[in-house]
C-alpha cells in the first residue's frame, strides 16, 4: 500500500525538489495567500487546526489548536514562535526528512502561526548534527524572503513575520521545549520549572508557542484543504497523515508517512518485514523514551495515540524501534539507559543520580555481575525518578527500564542466575550482521 | 486572600505565594535544600515535595503557586516517600565525610539525612569525585560533596549582581564552577558559605579551627561599614573563631559583606596591642596600666598648664565607638579645648557652623527598596556600601533608575540609567546644571542663594537626563558618598546637593564614611557646637603639642596620610589608642595604650539611618588590653574631670546620647542653615587626583585580616587614566610612574580605566604606597619613570 503523503511524497528529491519554486507548483504557499488575500481571521484558523483534530508531532501529542488558542491575544509586545527541529529522540529521524525535502512546508505552517497568533518573529531550532539541513532551511528561508514571503508586509499585506534558523550543539535535552528556549536565549540548555508555561512566559520571557517540525508541516494542507479534510486521512481524535521513521531489524527501514490508525502490520509490511524471516520480538512504537511492547502486542495495534496508548505504551514521536528474536533485551536496555545518563541535564536531583544509577544496575546485570534483588532496585528507582523531576527527560529515563523489566522480565533473570545471555551469543552475533540491501 | 488547607490546617493566604510560604505561615517544616528565600527559585533539589490534592504527582512546594481551595499535605505517605526517594538520590554520590568535613553538625544535608536517609545505602557502584575549585582565599571547595543546589550560583548572579559560578556539563558530570582560571571575587563572596546547604563551599579562614557544637554565638555589630551588619560571632575559649550574619530584615538581611565576615582575623593577630607601653629615650618599655595612664595624665596637665589648653587635641576614629568618642570629647573639653574630630578623611569644614545636626542618610535603610529614583553623588558605591548596593540592584529590578555623577566608576554591577563622569572640580557645575534644569522641569524656584552661580551651571544631555529621571520620580533620594565628603569642596556638592533634592522633593542624605559617622556627630566628637575648636584638618596642619589619638593611624586614616605623621611626630606628648602597635606609632607615640577592639568591649554604633546599636563584649580583653570606654574614663577621673563618674556603660550610652537612652532623632538633620551667596569654587588646570578608600584598606581591623588582604580588592595602588589622560601625559599603561603633589610622591603601575573622567587619575588612599602624597585630592602629576 503506498500512500501519498501530504507532508513527504514519494516524488520529492534530494536536489532539487525542495527549492521554492517546486514547493509552488505542488500547491506550496497557496494556503498562505488565500489567508492573506481573504483576511482571514485569526480565529477561523485556529479553528481550522481544532477541526483538524492534528496533534503534536513531537511526542506528547498535545492538541495543536488548543495550544495555539492558549497564546494570550492582547498581549501586548512581542510573542515569538519557535519550531522544535531538535530531533534528539533515538530512533527519530522524520523532521531531518522534512527539513530536508519540504523545507517550505515548516516554513508556510509558520507563517501561517504566526498569523493565526500574532507572532512576528519566530525561530526554528534544528538539531546540531544535521548542519547541512540547516544550511538548507537558512536557503529556504532566503528564498521565501525573495518571494515576499517572509519579511516585512508579507503579500503586501500589513503582516510582518520574521523567521530565523538556529541550531543547536547537540543536546538532547534541548529537544525539550523549555531547555530549546533557554537555548535560544544563549543560556545552559536547562528545563524551565513549569508553570509558567511558554504561552504565558516563553522566549525572553514573552508569551511564545513551541510546535514540532511536522506539526507545523501539516498546517499548510489544513488551511488548503480544511480541518476536515486533514481529520478525514486519519481517525477521529487522531486527524491526518504521520510520518514514522522504522528502524531495527526490518529489511526497509526508512520514514513512512501513513495515516494514523493505519495497522501496524502495515507499516511494518511497508519496512519489509522484520529481516531474514525472523520472528518479531519487541517493538519500541514511539521514541526510545516510550515502553517497549512485545511483538504480539504491536500487531495487534493500529498506527495512532489512542490505540498504542491503550496497549500500554506511547505513539511519541513516531519513532518505531523494530526488535527480532536475536535481541538480547538487557544489551538493548543498557545501550538506552546509556543514552539518558548521558543525556540529563543534570539540573534536578532524581535524573541527575537516578540515570547513572540505572545505568550502571543494568550494565552490571549485562556484564554478570547482576543481584537477585537488582530487578527490584531497578523498579524502586525508577518510581522514585518518575513524576519527580522537572521535565519529562526522568520519565522518558525510567519507562524503558519499567516496561524492558515488565515484558522480559525472564531475561533479566536469567541474566542474573547465569550470568548470561538468554539468548544465544551466536544468534545474537547473527542477528546484528549488518544488513546489505 | 485564597483559603487553603495545610495538614488539616485551614488558612488565609495572599495569591501569588507559594506553597512552601504558605507552610512557613503554619509552621509546617518543609524539608528543602535549593529554596531560599532571598534567591529565585530553582526547584531542582526536589525535596520540597509534597502531596497536593487532585495533583497525579507530588508537587515542589518552593514552585507551586497556591490556589484557592488547594490542600496540601507536607508529611503524608506519599510526600515522605517522594522526599525519601530524593534524600537516597541525594547521598548516593555525596562523599559521607561528615566526620572530616566543616560542615559537619550544622549541616542541612546531615540534618535532613537523619530523618529521610536510609540507614543503609542501596548504591553500591563507584561514587562521583569532583575536583575543587578554587574560589579565591574566602572559600574553599569540596566540590564532591556538592548537590547542585545551585545557590550559589543564584547568589552570585542575582544578589552580587555579577555571574562568577556556574554550572557546567551535563547529568552526572554537572559541577559548579567559576569561569576557567577566574576565582569569585565579589566583595559578597562569604554568603555562598552560608548558602551552601553541604559542606561543599566552606570558610578558608575559618577551615578546621572549630566545630560548630563547640562555639558560643553571641551578637555583636560591624564595626565596619556605615550599615552596622548585625553579627553572630562565634567564639571558643575566649577567641573569636568566625562571624556568621545575624538576620536583620531591617539592616543586613540575610548576609555580611566579606569585610564585616572576614576582618575578625586581625583580632588574634600578631600586630595587636596587649600591654600598656611608654617610650623611655628610643626604647619602648611595657608598663602598668597605671604608670601609663599616669603618665599621659601628668603630661596633659603639664602641657596644658605651660602651653594652654588648645594646645592638646584629640583625632578619633569614626569606627569608635559612640561611648569612646563621647568620653573622648569629653575628656578634651574637659581640660579646656575644641580640639577634638572623627572626621579625618574629610578637608572641607566650612559647613560646620552651619550644620543643623548630625548628618544622616535621611531616610530608614529599608525603605531603600521602595525608592523609584535615586542620584548619587561622588561614591564608590559598590565597594564603600556593599549591602547598601544590594539592596539597590534588588530595587532596580523592581525600576528603580539609579542616576550617578562620580569623576570614576567602577562596575557597580548594577544598571546605572544615568552615568556622569566628570573630574572633580566640575562635579559642582554639573550639579549646577542638574539644579537648573530640575528647576525648569519642575517649576520650582531655585534658591536665590544660588542665583549668581546658576551661570556657571553645565547643561548638558548627561545633566538633562539626571534631572528627567530625578523629575519624574515619586520616591526619591539623593545621597552624598564618601568621595563627595572627602572632595576638596565638599561644602559646595553638599550645598547643591541639597538644593537638588529641596527642589525634586526628594530625601536627601549622606551614606556615610564608617560605622560611627552619624554617632561622632551626636556624641559631639567635633570642633563645633559646646565648645569650638581645631578641626581634623586644622590639628594635622600646624602641630598641637599633645595628641591623642584613638584608633587613628593617621598615614592610612587621615587625608594628609604621612604629612599628618610628620606634624603628630613633632608633638610634645603622642598618646595612642589602639588595639594594634603600628610601626608608624612606634615612632610618633610616646604612649600606647591596649583598647579592645568590638569584640572585646561594650559599646554602641549609630549606622547611616541613626539606628543607634549597642553591643557586648563577646570574649575577654586580649592581655592587658581593655576597653576604650573605661580607659579613657579612668584617664578622666586621674584629671579630675567632672562627668566621669560613670559606672557602667549604660551610663556613657546616655551621656553620649545627650541624656537620651537611644538617638535622639530631631538631631539627625541634613538642613544646612542659609547664609551668604553660593560661589562655586574654581577649577583646577592639572591633572587630578581621585582617590578612592579601596574596601579593604579602610580601617585598622581589616587592613589586618590577612585573607582579605589576600582578595583581588587589596591588591596595590594604581594610577588608572583614561586613555586620552595617559596620551595626554605621556605615559604608557602597564608602566610605572611616579606620581607627585607638593607634599610627596609614590611609584605605582600606571593602568588604562576608561572609567574614569578626563582629566583625571584615579590612585587608592589609606594605603602605604600612596601615603607620602600628604593629600587624597587636589593637582597632582604623573611622569614616566
């Protein structure tokens, strides 16, 4: 089944494609023009976007109308937007594609945010590692600068909006959304203590709304084609097309752009199936920070928030992390509680010891020096981490540990007995090879 | 007013607190390690966490705003087990070296550990070591014990005003430090000591000398400063080990400058005083106390007798006490003279006859916050007021607009709206200036008095911008600093001054030179009033025949500096009282007498806003040493003085104060009775000395402490020019040059300071090296050597 995405089409080249000129002719900036053109209020399409039923693309799967009518209306001076392109999240690479592709589309969903919210400046934060994407979108934006589409009196229009390109060094926790504004700000890439929220005290201490990069993607064929148009591709509560980026053992991994609530044997058929025929194990569906679900379980699910959130786990960022029979579930554990010691900011008391704990408990367990009680260390620790911290990066440290231990708990006892691998060195050896197309 | 519920305690609260305020209402201890309530909240200890109903999780209490109908529970299972949960991650890399480390005993990670620790740890992997710092000679770093709290580096950027820590790297790597090969310098620094909730920031100087169980606290006040910080001093068979703030919301807050913290190394000092002396031929000889003081009451009568009584005089430190100086005059007009004054620094005393009372800030300390615009006249602000200065950086915040005009400025760490830079003699057209178009702005008269001299008034963009910002003001202050009372015409700025805040409708007021400058005035430690005589600069110009000097070292204290020693030295009879044997005094005295300093003796300080303080001694007199008060009232009795026959200082407390228990506050007046035209004085040509009295060399007690002499503040003179006066002149900065009046000369580094005025170079007073220049302001040259 292959499907046309509203967001990354099949068609869309790495050269050339992306540049201004291709974005018009596929209908690109016509949503901004018919806003300026007919004046369209504010509040028609913050509608649009409610009507739409989009949700966050970054991970918490927020409402995205909602946000944007949080934004104080009369508040007077300055409001920023700012797109979260810090894509740090393991297993996420979907906005790299966007940005890479359809740059525009971010930039005309932008634009058209800013309109809706009467921002004048906005700023994208792309994630350090993909320069050359940056480099990219600073093209773009000059583009649509010489199109009288960024800038002062956009169309003519009395709209003014100003974006820039601002990329990071690399942190993850600048991915979230308080720390990517501290960033901005030239400061420590730190978490806010919230409230206040961004839409009351945001960058330089305006009101300001932070979005994901395929949220605002999906703003320009909301306003072309209308809310319902966008809500009719997905299912109810769950409107539109999602991008997830398959990863792990399938043999095509690569970004899939679906509409949610398609089955997960789908997308997985669409990846190529898990590779060399091996039996699916285990299944990340949203982001390394989401609960791990058996295999069993993912088939049984259909690609969208409610239905992994009801299968116990997260859609989060669309991130599927795709793990055969020859996964060794406390390796792959310890590698991303690797990632989230490594990751924390250090700022409050729980994540900052709590992630070096769990760390080193389930490195431990993996080299066989692992403890009978080490299971219940990890559970404690992990509760006492969880809802405790200032930012999500603590749960995001602990959900993996609780549903790796939850779901495969038998490895890790084995692992503990024997001091050893449940699964066989050998197969694990053979399931890792790299794979050649 | 919200109603909430704490524990089952139903209360009254304001919107807009938090719930830990709101506990602190009830009494509910919250345990806590980042919070504090001077600093912004942080909420990463995360061990205020609490139980709130309808919240999914535990909340901090720091950081979450009450609500109406919220209740809270601080101690219920769930909050406990949060707390414990965070009190584990706490100690799992803390080093556990309680039985080694400062801290130990008043410690609050020790403290809290006791009820949320386990007794057993679950970590058993390898802990985290951190390399120390170092800070500076104040603070010394244990930074393994560290918790990340991060007061310290709240402290520093928000109250200090200027960042000089932080926090670096990331999770587990995360460390507080100060930026690469900088040390913290901020003359608050010793606060982070308090602030720090371990033992990660403790006292160099106090660094294993005692444990905090084994020290008596009692109170005591600053000696230093016009702010009189009130102190905890802590003391240990009989020595003073540490001084700790006593919290004051009215003076000091919560903290102490670095001097009122550190200068109490120079008690137990090897240059204190201990035995009476008296100089036999060139030899000095350790005496009785009674052969000593018989000896300075036998010569005071013989040279009274022989020369008459206005050939004595006595030259009295502000940082006396007002028993001391009151006692002092006394005895003085006692035997018949005038001669008395704590006014050494200052050269102009034309206003003297003219004086209303005793010259005050005009307005309490507290109320400092609620000022919306304040001018400051000739200070070094920061450094001459360091607490004073915090509270008007906190009040900027809040918008008020500092105006400045100084002839040099240092980084008061704070924003200036309005900076004028200009050289000393033509401050008072400046202030013309101000007065001038205040007047326009405000359709207030200016004073006839000044009507001749408005021609000389400066307008200009600077001076039109002060008064805009004075103008538009509701609470307004306009304060005199130390360097306008030590300016060469300081009756003109303190005149002009006077009639800018008349016509702004502004307070007006001095922020004062010392911790007695207010007290000397009203203790009548001056030339004028009951009966007159020499002032400071009169006695040091033509030599008296007997001195006495308390707690004066006149090349450091006076502003004659050794031109001031050259004129005692001639002196029949030099008698010194002091707590320290200077070198100089062992040539000029001819008597030394062992007084106590603060923490030895009884006495009382009135601060800049008249708050008069009394404190007790809080250990023994050193030796032979003894207090100020009852030597000078036993002198008294040995001359037969009448109104010495006191015996107990609440007796001299009261004489001092007129027959008042306390000030009396219709003597504190800033009025200058109107007499005569207004001249503005002239201006000079040459090249012009500012001298600022640099915070650690500004008294005998810290000019003694050996860490703070240590600190990047007590580094040596140096001639610093702006970049035309150093091309203008010839001399290159980072090379020596010799600076030179009439009277003397010094030899100092000449530096680039784009701070300071045309015309001008700035070089540091009270010091040795600049000592021999006989003057704090006036003409001077520079030359290449």
């Amino acid at each position: 089944m292959t499907v046309q995405g509203i967001i990354l089409s099949p068609d869309l080249d790495d050269d050339r494609t992306w540049r201004i000129g291709d974005y018009v002719k596929r209908g690109g900036y016509d949503a901004l023009k018919k806003i300026i053109a007919d004046k369209m209020p504010a509040d028609q399409i913050i509608g649009e976007v409610k009507k739409s039923a989009l949700r966050g693309r970054g991970g918490a799967g927020f409402p995205t109308g909602l946000k944007w009518s949080f934004m104080p209306r009369a508040f007077p001076g300055a409001k920023y937007l700012a797109c979260n392109s810090d894509e740090g999240e393991p297993g996420t690479f979907k906005d790299r594609d966007i940005l890479r592709y359809n740059p525009h589309t971010v930039i005309e969903g932008m634009i058209i945010a800013g309109y809706a919210m009467g921002c004048e400046r906005g700023y994208n934060y792309i994630h350090g590692e993909i320069f050359e994407v940056y480099e990219r979108f600073e093209e773009a934006l000059q583009e649509a600068r010489d199109a009288g589409l960024l800038g002062k009196n956009i169309l003519g229009s009395d709209f003014s909006f100003e974006l820039y390109a601002h990329h990071g060094y690399g942190a993850y926790i600048c991915g979230e959304e308080t720390a990517l504004l501290e960033s901005i700000e030239g400061k420590k890439g730190q978490p806010r203590f919230k409230p206040p929220f961004p839409a009351s005290f945001g960058l330089y201490g305006k009101p300001t709304t932070i979005n994901n990069t395929e949220t605002f993607a999906s703003i320009p064929f909301i306003i072309r084609e209308g809310g319902d148009a966008f809500l009719a591709l997905g299912k109810p509560n769950n409107g539109g097309t999602k991008l997830f980026s398959v990863s792990g053992h399938v043999n095509r991994p690569g970004n899939f752009e679906i509409p949610l609530g398609t089955p997960f044997s789908t997308l997985l058929e669409m990846a190529g199936g898990v590779r060399g025929g091996r039996k699916l194990k285990a299944v990340i569906p949203g982001g390394s920070s989401a609960p791990v679900l058996p295999g069993s379980v993912m088939m049984d699910c259909t690609m969208d928030y409610d239905s992994i959130s009801k299968a116990g786990s997260m859609l989060g960022s669309g991130a599927v992390i795709v793990m055969d029979e020859s996964t060794c579930m406390v390796k792959a554990l310890e590698r991303l509680s690797y990632f989230y010691f490594e990751e924390s900011c250090g700022q409050c008391t729980p994540c900052r010891e709590g992630t070096g704990w769990l760390y080193r408990v389930v490195h431990r367990i993996e080299n066989g020096l692992g403890r009978p009680d080490d299971l219940d260390l990890l559970n404690s620790v992990t509760t006492n981490i969880m809802g405790r911290t200032i930012c999500a990066l603590g749960d995001a440290a602990s959900m993996p540990v609780q549903s790796f231990v939850k779901h495969f708990g038998e490895e890790f006892a084995f692992h503990i007995e024997h001091k050893k691998c449940l699964v066989p060195k050998d197969v694990q050896h053979e399931g890792s090879k790299i794979y050649v197309a | 007013m919200l109603d909430i519920e704490i524990d089952g305690k139903q209360l009254q609260v304001s919107d807009g607190i938090t719930v830990m305020e709101a506990a602190n209402q009830v009494g509910a201890y919250v345990p806590h390690f980042c919070y504090h309530k001077k600093l912004s909240i942080a909420a990463n200890c995360r061990m205020c966490l609490v139980q709130v109903e309808k919240a999914p999780k535990p909340l901090p209490a720091c950081a979450t705003p009450v609500t109406n109908g919220m209740k809270v529970w601080t101690h219920s299972e769930q909050a406990v087990k949060a707390q414990k949960g965070v009190m584990e991650f706490l100690l799992i890399n803390h080093p556990l070296d309680c039985p080694i480390c400062d801290q130990g005993g008043e410690c609050q990670l020790q403290d809290l550990s006791v009820g949320y620790g386990g007794a057993q740890s679950r970590y058993q992997e390898e802990k985290r070591v951190v390399s120390n710092k170092d800070l500076g000679p104040l603070v010394s770093t244990d930074m393994t014990r560290c918790i990340n709290c991060t007061r310290c580096v709240r402290f520093t950027t928000e109250i200090a005003g200027l960042m000089e820590l932080g926090q670096a790297f990331r999770g587990e790597h995360a460390e507080i430090m100060p930026f690469v090969e900088k040390t913290v310098d901020t003359e608050l620094s010793g606060n982070i000591i308090d602030l720090c909730p371990v033992g990660a920031l403790t006292s160099k100087p106090f660094r294993f000398a005692a444990r905090a169980w084994e020290m008596s606290r009692r109170k005591s006040v600053s000696p230093h400063d016009s702010l009189g910080s009130n102190l905890v001093v802590q003391v240990k068979h009989d020595t003073v080990k540490r001084v700790l703030p006593l919290e004051n919301e009215e003076i000091n807050e919560c903290w102490l400058s670095d001097k009122d913290r550190f200068s109490y190394e120079a008690l137990n000092g090897a240059e204190r005083l201990t035995r009476p002396m008296v100089k036999q031929g060139n030899s000095w000889i350790e005496t009785e106390w009674s052969v000593a003081l018989e000896y300075v009451a036998n010569g005071l009568k013989s040279i009274v007798a022989e020369h008459g009584a206005d050939s004595i005089g006595a030259l009295a430190s502000p940082h006396a006490t007002s028993e001391e100086l009151y006692l002092t005059q006394s005895l003085i007009r006692g035997l018949g003279s005038g001669n008395v004054d704590f006014r050494l620094r200052q050269t102009d005393f034309s206003l003297d006859e003219r004086l209303t009372g005793a010259p005050w800030l005009g307005m309490s300390v507290a109320n400092i916050g609620t000022l919306d615009r304040v001018l400051i006249i000739g200070s070094f602000f920061r450094k001459d007021h360091p607490l004073i200065a915090q509270r008007v950086r906190q009040a900027v915040k809040k918008g008020m607009k500092v105006s400045a005009i100084n002839p040099a400025f240092d980084d008061w760490q704070l924003p200036i709206a309005n900076k004028l830079v200009v050289s000393p003699d033509q401050m008072s057209r400046r202030l013309l200036g101000i007065l001038k178009a205040l007047s326009d702005q405000k359709g207030v008269e200016v004073s006839s008095v000044f009507g001749e001299a408005l021609a000389d008034a400066v307008i200009d963009d600077g001076v039109l911008a002060v008064a805009g910002s004075l103008a538009s003001g509701r609470r307004v202050a306009v304060w005199l600093g130390n360097f306008a009372i030590q300016h060469g015409n300081a009756s003109d700025i303190h005149l002009l001054a006077h009639e800018i805040s008349r016509v702004s409708g502004a307070r007006f007021g001095f922020l004062g030179e010392a911790a007695n400058s207010v007290g000397g005035y009203l203790a009548g430690a001056v030339p004028f009033g009951k009966l007159k005589g020499k002032n400071a600069s009169e006695m040091l110009s033509t030599a008296l025949k007997a001195y006495l000097l308390l707690n004066v070292e006149p090349e450091l204290d006076c502003a004659s500096g050794f031109a001031a020693v050259e004129t005692i030295a001639k002196a029949d009879m030099v008698a010194v009282f002091s707590a320290f044997k200077s070198k100089a005094a062992l040539d000029y005295a001819d008597v030394l007498l062992p007084i106590s300093p603060f923490t030895e003796t009884a006495g009382t300080f009135v601060n800049c806003e008249g708050r008069a303080q009394s404190f007790y001694p809080v250990v023994k007199s050193l030796g032979d040493s003894r207090p100020g008060w009852k030597v000078i009232r036993v002198l008294g009795e040995m001359l037969g003085l009448a109104g010495f026959a006191l015996d107990s200082i609440e007796e001299v407390r009261k004489a001092s104060f007129g027959g008042q228990s306390s000030v009396d506050e219709s003597k504190l007046n800033n009025t200058v009775s109107r007499e005569g035209a207004f001249v503005s004085s002239v201006a000079t040509q040459g090249l012009q000395r500012v001298a600022d009295i640099p915070i650690y060399f500004c008294d005998p007690v810290v000019r003694r402490s050996s860490s703070l002499q240590a600190t990047k503040d007590a580094s040596e003179p140096v001639a610093r020019m702006n970049r035309r006066s150093l091309t203008q002149h010839g001399v290159e900065a980072g090379t020596r040059v010799r600076v030179s009046t009439g009277r003397g000369q010094a030899v100092v580094l000449a530096v680039e300071d784009e701070g300071v005025a045309d015309g001008c170079v700035r070089l540091a007073g009270a010091h040795l090296l600049t000592a021999h220049l006989g003057t704090l302001n006036g003409e001077v040259s520079v030359e290449r050597l």
